[in-house]
C-alpha cells in the first residue's frame, strides 16, 4: 500500500498507506545475498501494490530472500533486478486483473504465494460520497483480491503449496464513521479470507490476514492535521518497514490473522469479538493513540 496512485476509471487517490515520513523506499535491500554466490532462485511471489510505501518496502525483502517477484502495479517499482518482473496492470480495472493473470501464466512459473497489498481510501460521509469513489474502494479493497485470487488459485492446489496473504486493515473490525465503504469492503475481504482458509488449507495453500492499524505515513500525518478519524489513533503510528516485515514473514510462519500493534492478546481479541466492549474501550485507544502520534511525531 503505497503512495503510488491507483486509477479507478478515471477516479485518482492515493492509497491507504502512502510513503513513510522516514523514506526508506530508496534503502538498499535488507541482508541481501551475495551477488556472487547467489544461490538457486527460489519461489515466485505475485505482489499487488509494489510500486511504492510498503508495497516497495516488501518487494526489497522479498528479493533480499531470493524470491522472484511478479509486481502486478501501475507504474514500474523503482528496482533494477532481474529477479523482478513488472506486468502493468490497472487493478481497478476488472478485465486487467484477468490480462495480467495471462500474462503471469506465459511467465511459466509456479507462483508460491501471492500478497494483496494494493488498496485505497477515500473518507467521505454515506450521504455525500461520490458514486466512483464508493466503486474504486470496493474494487481495489475487496473484488480485485477476490478475482486475482481466483486466477490464481488452481496453479498453486496443483502444486500442493501456497501463500495467500490479503493486507487488510483495523477498519475491517472496527467500526469507522466517515469511511463506512472502506470499512465494509476490508470487513468482506476478512470474512472472504477465513472462508477460503476453509476451502484450501487441506490442498496445502495458507492464507493469512494482516491488519495494520496507524501507520507512519505523509498520507497520516495529513489525515492527522485534519482531525483525523478514530482509526488514525487506535495505536501509535507503526513503522512502515515493521509492517512491511510482518507481511513478508508470513510465507514462511503463516497466521490466519495478525493484528498490528499487538491485539493478539485476550483483552484484544475479546474486543474484536465484543462490539459492546470495543465501543468502549475506544476512547481509551484513541486517548493512547493521541499520545503515541505526539511522542513518534513531536507534534503538539
């Protein structure tokens, strides 16, 4: 989810999470192998979303790991590795999804895992929100998941392995005035997630949700200058690459959900659980998620 921007039919906004206050896009890779004893190339990941934020931050930790990316985005990620393979791709255009999906077939490689990170926001009461802005939300966040997804998924049950990671977000289990389609299209792509974590875990494929609440970002701080929702103060703004880290590492230690900051616990789950308790408990996160932007920020 990065600063790059997603066209929607002609509607332009940026995405959920833009690119961090600290930039650490431009960071070389992180452990990257020796060039010169570079081991045999391991599996091929597809990643929605590379171009940019921690789209970008998790390509760079991919390739460090000696996968092959497939980096399904508009605008080309700015690495030059032959372990990278751009396919241009409109994700909010219904047919691009199934173009790209024939393209990454003629690439001729087994995908391993595939990671949604691409989506967008666009705040707005119900009653004043414009009608291609409600449609690019439910597109990028939740229909174009589901349709990659499904391109996708006959390959990886015929391998007998699989990753499916979908980045969703806090909104997807708490309620957000002023951005209810965005919270309703990650509330879907939670449940679709699950549901298809029952379809496909005895074929060997594992599907994980991520769900970052604040995240260090120009695109939070913005929000932030501007009121802000409950949202942006749920947690003390997290840093990108941590974000973009967790993500990475569920190919290798798959969890069906892991909330960021650290809502695994049992006060946090049972909050997820109860909506009578998290309505509230939130003044008390939004207190503490206050004092954490002041802390991480410096602002007043």
């Amino acid at each position: 989810m990065g600063m790059s921007r997603i066209g929607i039919q002609g509607y332009d906004r940026p995405m959920t999470a833009s690119s961090p206050l600290q930039d650490n896009s431009h960071a070389p890779l992180p452990h990257a192998p020796d060039q010169g004893q570079m081991p045999e190339r391991l599996k091929t990941v597809v990643l929605t979303g590379a171009s940019g934020g921690i789209g970008l931050l998790i390509a760079k930790r991919l390739l460090a790991q000696n996968y092959h990316v497939i980096a399904l985005c508009r605008s080309k990620p700015a690495l030059e590795t032959p372990s990278l393979t751009h396919i241009p791709c409109d994700l909010g255009l219904p047919d691009a999804v199934t173009q790209a999906c024939a393209l990454i077939t003629q690439e001729n490689k087994t995908v391993f895992a595939v990671i949604h990170c691409a989506g967008t926001i666009a705040p707005a009461p119900v009653a004043q929100a414009d009608d291609k802005a409600i449609a690019a939300q439910i597109m990028l966040n939740l229909s174009s998941p589901i349709v990659l997804t499904r391109h996708l998924l006959p390959q990886m049950i015929s391998a007998g392995e699989g990753r499916i990671v979908f980045v969703n977000s806090m909104a997807a289990v708490i309620p957000l005035s002023g951005s209810a389609v965005y919270a309703a299209a990650k509330s879907g792509l939670r449940n679709f997630a699950l549901s298809l974590a029952q379809e496909v875990t005895k074929q060997g494929i594992h599907v994980s949700s991520v769900f970052p609440g604040a995240v260090q970002t120009e695109m939070l701080a913005r929000e932030m200058q501007e009121g802000g929702s409950i949202l942006n103060y749920v947690s003390t703004p997290l840093d990108p690459d941590l974000v973009a880290k967790t993500i990475v590492s569920q190919l290798a230690h798959p969890r069906a959900e892991r909330f960021l900051p650290a809502v695994d616990g049992l006060f946090g789950r049972f909050c997820m659980m109860n909506p009578a308790l998290l309505r509230l408990a939130l003044p008390l996160l939004a207190y503490l998620g206050r004092r954490g932007y002041r802390k991480a920020t410096g602002a007043r």
